[in-house]
C-alpha cells in the first residue's frame, strides 16, 4: 500500500489561501474608505475612555505607521486625545505584522491571540500604544443597548460571547493535533508572539 499523506486539509487550505491574497489587491478606493471607516470605529471607542484620550493628548502629533504586508495605514494623535489619518511621511513609530497569511493571523485572532509585530521607533511612544491596546476596549453591549435597551442587549451579548467561545473551541480543536487517525496535524503554523 501506498502511504498517507500527512498535511492536514487546514494546512492545505491556508497555503492556498496565502497564494491566492498574493495575487489580489483592493482597489485604492475601498482601501481608504476602509482606513476612513476605522478610523472612525476607533475614535468612537477612545471617546468612551477618557484617560485613554489624555495619553494620546501628550502624544499630539505623533505618527505610527501600521503595516501588514502591502497594505499600511497612518495615524497620528490630534489635539482632542483622538486619531486621525495623517499623510505619507515617516512615521515616529512602526509597527509591522510579522505574519504574512490572512488565514493564519484570523486563526491566531479566533484563538485570542495577538498577532506577531516588529516594533520599530520611539520607545515611550510605543509604550503608550501598547497601553492602549491592553487597556482601551469596545463594549459593544453598551453601545447595542443604547439602540434596543439593556435586557436584548445582554442576551444578544451572551449569544455572541458563547457563539464566540464555540468558535474558538472549534479552531482550536482543529488546529492542535489529530482528531482521527491519519488526519494529519491540523497546524496552519506557528504560534504567534505578543
């Protein structure tokens, strides 16, 4: 008999997937408004933090450049503690996503992990940004009980989280190791670093 091959389905889908978002690029449009949109998101949640908003305030006028691959973005402290888009020019800060496969980083994501970054720049400005990654988070059940009161609110939130925790249960389950004989490693790849 012949032998088995050993590459789990997962990694084969994830290999495919890497080659395949090599080939396409957004249109230039649809990457602004996209960065337009986020911008927005994000602002909107640091409106709901005031000392978050304070430590931007002191970094008014600074620049990180975000990168992942072929696509950046850049943002830059305003005088109100928000962001906003600021244009091409170097960046005082740059952090770069070290992992190149969509696939991957939305795997590490639904396992709660944060993505690998190369940190490049000025160090306390870094260390604010890390700040606000630990501590600045959305409360999506607030914002949704403003719309349809706090009891739909929270059961569309406990919906969502135990969805959520399926979800990851399910990934992890696929990507640790072999459920059935001969079903390979179930790895997309590394773990990523924080």
């Amino acid at each position: 008999m012949g032998t088995m091959a050993t590459q789990s389905p997962f990694s084969l889908l994830a290999e495919a997937f890497s080659k395949l978002t090599e080939k396409l690029s957004a249109p230039t449009w649809l990457v602004e408004e996209m960065q337009h949109r986020s911008v927005l998101f994000l602002n909107h949640v640091l409106m709901q933090e005031p000392e978050a908003q304070a430590r931007l305030l002191k970094q008014q006028g600074r620049v990180v450049r975000l990168q992942w691959r072929d696509l950046a973005m850049q943002l830059s402290a305003t005088p109100a503690g928000l962001l906003e888009l600021a244009p091409e020019a170097t960046p005082d800060l740059l952090l770069t996503v070290t992992d190149a496969s969509p696939l991957t980083l939305a795997q590490g994501v639904l396992r709660g992990e944060r993505p690998a970054v190369r940190i490049e720049g000025d160090v306390q400005f870094a260390a604010e940004v890390n700040w606000l990654v630990d501590n600045v988070r959305w409360d999506a059940e607030e914002d949704l009980a403003r719309f349809i009161g706090d009891a739909p609110a929270h059961t569309i939130a406990n919906v969502a989280r135990s969805a959520a925790a399926s979800l990851r249960q399910f990934v992890g389950k696929a990507t640790s190791g072999p459920s059935a004989p001969g079903s390979g490693s179930g790895s997309f790849g590394g773990k990523a670093d924080s």
